[in-house]
C-alpha cells in the first residue's frame, strides 16, 4: 500500500513539480518558520539551482544536445 502511494506521489509530483520548484518551495517554508535566514535561504537557492544547472549543461554537452538547434 505504501509503495504504490510513494509511486502514485512520485509520478505525479515529477510532472508537475520541477526539483527546483520543491527546493524553493521547502527552503521557503524554512524561512517563514525562521529555521533558516534570508541570507541562508538565498545561498541554499543558489547552490541548488546553480548546481543543478551545471547538471543539466554537462548532460546536454555529453548527449550532444548542446551542438543541434530546437525547430
């Protein structure tokens, strides 16, 4: 019963919710709840979408999605 409710959450939260969009989303909510400051929230934000960034870069550079142009 659990698997299929984590499976059923998982599928569905990765079509709607991008991981960026979950990170600013619980790192705000630490804010609001003061368990993180302003300026902790900005470099948590910034160290997760600058690194998934160059995840993202180093996988369209490797699978050669980088060289071919979008119609």
């Amino acid at each position: 019963m659990m698997a299929r409710t984590k499976a059923f959450a998982d599928k569905y939260l990765e079509r709607f919710m991008s991981r960026k969009l979950l990170v600013w989303i619980s790192t705000t909510a630490l804010l609001l709840t003061e368990y993180v400051n302003s300026e902790q929230w900005v470099a948590i934000a910034l160290a997760y979408i600058g690194s998934q960034g160059v995840a993202d870069i180093a996988v369209a550079w490797k699978t050669g999605q980088l060289l071919t142009k979008d119609k």
